[in-house]
C-alpha cells in the first residue's frame, strides 16, 4: 500500500513555487538596496570633508 503522505500535490507545489518567487524577488531588492546604502556610506566616509566656514571676528 502507498503512503498517502508521499503523494504529489499540485496546488502545493504551485503555492509553494509561487512563495519562492516572491521571496526571491525581496530578496535581491533587499539585497540591492543594501549594496546601495554600503556604497552611499564608504562614498561619504573616504570622502574629504567639507572646509567649515570660519566666523567672522569682531
């Protein structure tokens, strides 16, 4: 006798084929935005800093 457990689902695999779609796809925006923020943040850090405006004596 077959085990019923082992049996394919088609509505599973179609559900879970679509989770690992959508999880794919928010991981890599996840991932590029990340990317983008580590590049914002070393730009800005090994960047020379802005000459600060020296006040005026009276």
């Amino acid at each position: 006798m077959k085990n019923p457990w082992m049996k394919k689902n088609p509505f599973l695999s179609m559900w879970l084929s679509g989770a690992n779609a959508v999880i794919g796809s928010a991981r890599g925006r996840a991932t590029a935005q990340a990317k983008r923020q580590a590049s914002t943040f070393w730009s800005a850090a090994l960047a020379p800093g802005k000459p600060r405006k020296r006040r005026s004596k009276r």
